[in-house]
C-alpha cells in the first residue's frame, strides 16, 4: 500500500491502535492465568483458606480441580510447542 493508500487509511488508525492495545492486553492476561508459578500460588493459598476454616471442603475441591484443570492446560500447551519445533 502506497502513500495514498495510507492517508485513506488514516481514519482508521485508532481503530487500529485499539485493536493492538487490546490483543497485547489479552496476550499478557493469558499469560498471567497459565502462568505455572501462579497457579501454584493460588493453589497455596487456597490450601491456607481450607486450613483456617475460610472455606469448606466442597468449595475447596471446586476451586483445586478448576486450577489443576489450568495447570493441565499449561503443560499440554508446552507440549504442542515442543512438538512444533
């Protein structure tokens, strides 16, 4: 796309700059929810909220299979890539 081509798209430039402003913050939250050692953080503070009567066994067991469900999803996404390579 030549000159003219980038002054009739000009309009278009913050609609664009949104678009990469909100794929980088999306890209970085993904990054945050996989992120093994956060999984395991949360994994610890939940242990601590079971162990001070914060929460029940039932809620407890809801939350861990939720984060080990995370932390599956971790290592099945590093497997693809190694096998990508």
């Amino acid at each position: 796309m030549g000159l003219i081509g980038e002054i009739l798209m000009l309009p278009a430039a913050p609609l664009r700059g949104a678009g990469w402003v909100l794929r980088q913050v999306v890209a970085e939250a993904e990054r945050q929810y996989y992120d093994p050692s956060a999984i395991q953080r949360e994994l610890q503070e939940l242990s601590r909220q079971l162990d001070e009567g914060l929460i029940g066994e039932e809620e407890f067991d809801r939350r861990e299979d939720e984060l080990l469900d995370r932390l599956q999803a971790v290592q099945e996404r590093r497997r693809q890539d190694q096998g990508e390579y």
